[in-house]
C-alpha cells in the first residue's frame, strides 16, 4: 500500500469557470484539517462564455489541450469542470471523454484518472443510493431539461427541477452561495432521496449543502462535491470532507 501524501489535483476548467478552482481547493483544505493528504491546484482552461451548446461542443473539443497540458504537470487526478458541456454532446458521453482524456495523459507521458463532472454527478447519486431526486440549476430551461434527460438516462428519476435561466456564465459565477438554502424551499421533494444543491460546478452552492441538509433530512450534494468525491475515489484516498453534506461524510 503507497504511503503518498501529497497528490496533485488538475482541473480543466472553462475559461470564464470562477468557482471550481475555489470550491475544490475549499473542501480538500478542509479534508486537511482532519486527514493527513496534502494537495496542490492545477488548471488548464478553455474559452467558454455563454453557456449554448454551439460553445460548449466547441470549448469540449478544447479538453484535450488542456489534458496534455496537465499530464505535463503530473497531477495526480484530473477533473474536467464543466457538467452541461458533457451532458450536451449525448448520453453516456462521459465515459467516452474519460476514456479520451485519459489516453491523452498516457501519451503525454503523464498517466493520470480522470473524472468529469457530469460523470461524477451521476456516479455520486449512484453511491447514496439514490433513486429519485429533485435538482436546482442555473441554466436555460433547454440546457436544465438535457441535464435532466442526462440523469433520467442513467436510471435516475428526476422529481423536480427549478431553472434560474441565467445565460452568461460569468454571472452564474456570481451567485450568491448562500442562495440555493432559500431558492431549493421551493422543489417538490415528495418521495426524493437526494438533492442536487447546484446541477453547474459554475454555479457557488457550497455553504448551502450542509444547511439544507441539516433542514430536510436528506442528502444534499452539488456537482462539485461530486466531483471531489469521485477525485478521492480514484486517489485511493477516505471520501471525507466535513462540512459539505452525506457525500463527503466518508461513509460512502
């Protein structure tokens, strides 16, 4: 068994992204405080604006750029941050560009597991056992019904959503992170296992997981913590982050 501590954690990021390099680094710096891993952040972007599908198919194009990129850097992990881009180019698409982005690090001379978002999302819902859920997101109604359609297809019922229709990511970005406590009173959560805080790893939702939580009785989670839960899993290391809801509880 390796006695690594200190891992390096890349994330392909869409260029106008301002939250997953905090929320990330937020919830590992807390996993610090009660587990002996270190960690350092990496990046490597790609240009994304407004958040259509013509850009996110061409900013999906961009990843494995940014894949060789990080390879070169030898993280350890490496996260592409952008949930709808992989949703919007079909079902099942994750598993297409995980295998993609991954042998792009093997050529690179860098071989490192990747997770996607948008993957992460779905196997985090998986782990908690969760069946049917409801879900707040930032997107056009459009964007919010192919997430949903996304979900559904991995076996996952989707109750209820509510839409924030906020097209420019760069405001999606400015969200106040307290706001999902308030706006998710709002979702049916007749019959539900689980809450989806934040379906957009642009969208801030961290401070919120746990309040609502706490409220309803129910996991609560957001892309992002799915992804640092995925991150942990393919690290080999304990799911624990206190702080950020069921998910990062290590009991998963």
């Amino acid at each position: 068994m390796s006695n690594k501590t200190q891992f390096r954690i890349g994330q392909i990021v869409p260029s106008s992204n301002t939250t997953m390099e905090t929320e990330i680094p937020a919830m590992l710096r807390a996993r610090e405080t009660v587990e002996p891993e270190r960690f350092t952040f990496h990046s490597s972007r790609m240009r994304m604006q407004k958040v259509t599908r013509e850009e996110l198919a061409a900013m999906d194009r961009d990843s494995d750029r940014c894949a060789l990129e990080l390879a070169d850097a030898r993280v350890d992990v490496l996260g592409y941050a952008c949930l709808v881009a992989i949703m919007s180019m079909g079902h099942g698409y994750h598993r297409v560009s995980e295998a993609r982005l991954y042998q792009r690090t093997v050529d690179a001379g860098g071989p490192a597991p990747v997770v996607t978002s948008a993957g992460a999302l779905v196997d985090g819902l998986k782990a908690i056992g969760a069946k049917r859920i409801s879900l707040l997101a930032p997107y056009m109604k459009p964007l919010t019904r192919l997430v949903i359609d996304y979900i559904e297809n991995e076996e996952i019922e989707v109750v209820d959503s509510i839409s924030l229709e906020i097209p420019d990511n760069l405001d999606v970005g400015r969200q106040n992170p307290l706001a999902p406590v308030e706006i998710t009173r709002k979702l049916n959560l007749q019959g539900v296992d689980a809450v989806v805080a934040s379906a957009c790893v642009q969208m801030p939702s961290l401070p919120s997981v746990q309040l609502i939580e706490d409220r309803i009785g129910i996991p609560v989670l957001s892309s992002s913590i799915a992804t640092t839960f995925m991150m942990l899993k393919k690290l080999g290391l304990k799911t624990h982050a206190p702080g950020f809801g069921s998910l990062l509880s290590g009991r998963y």
